[in-house]
C-alpha cells in the first residue's frame, strides 16, 4: 500500500479587502458618504483615486473624514492619462471590492464609454455610482 502524501500546511494570509472611490476633490458627499459606510461594514482601506486639477484641501478634508470613522485610506494621482491609469489600476488590484464614483465624474464617464463601447470586455469589478443630492430636490422629495 501507498502512503497517502503529505498534505502542505495552507498559508492563512488574510486578503486586504479594499474599496476605491474616483474623484478630483468636488462635489463627492454623497459618493463619500456611501464609499465610509461601505467600508466600515465590509473592509477597513479606502483608496482615493484622484485625477485632474486636484483641490489638496478638499482631499486632505476628505482624508481626515476617512481616518475619523477608522479606516486607512490612500491617496493615489491617476495623472494625465486618468483613464488608462484607473483602468490599469482596476486590473491589477485583485482584491478590489468595488469602484465608486459620481455619474458626473468625467473619469468615470470616460470609463463606461469605453467599457460600453468593447462588447467583448468588461470590467473586473462594479462601478457603483452615487450622485450628489442637490438641496433643491431634497427639499421637493420631503415635501411631497
């Protein structure tokens, strides 16, 4: 009879969940908002993914409202080339949950252009986007 083989013992690193929210420091309340929420339900790192002509002051605000709740948080610049950068970087972060960003993000639009225009590829993770709610329609949606 054959011994049976030695099983190897199974690493037990966990994986680094993380969520990633797209932006250039405007208008991302809401979108903000969710991309917190999200993170202190299911991961602990949140990358903020900035490209254009950044506001350092709203990202370092956004920053401090991220580290508040807890939460590790990562400034990376998409550069000039935002949406091949974002695309790139999509690709080789495995254990990115989701991507969140505004409709009106001009990246983001960017990126479902191109997704929707390749019929034969897709995007390895959900692009979740949260529009801003302005005052205007608050106030009618509550008065109704």
């Amino acid at each position: 009879l054959r011994k049976p083989p030695k099983l190897l013992p199974v690493a037990q690193k966990p994986i680094t969940r993380h969520i990633a929210i797209v932006c250039d420091g405007r208008g991302v309340d809401a979108p903000l908002d969710y991309a917190i929420e999200t993170c202190t339900n299911q991961c602990n790192r949140l990358d903020i993914l900035i490209h254009g002509a950044m506001d350092t002051r709203k990202i370092t605000a956004m920053e401090k409202r991220i580290q508040h709740v807890g939460l590790k948080s990562q400034r990376i610049h998409l550069g000039t080339g935002g949406v091949q950068h974002l695309i790139d970087y999509i690709r080789h972060q495995s254990s990115l949950l989701f991507l969140i960003a505004s409709p009106n993000d001009s990246v983001a639009k960017a990126l479902m252009d191109i997704f929707a225009t390749r019929g034969n590829q897709h995007m390895n993770v959900p692009l979740v986007l949260i529009e801003n709610r302005s005052t205007a329609n608050m106030a009618t949606e509550s008065a109704a």
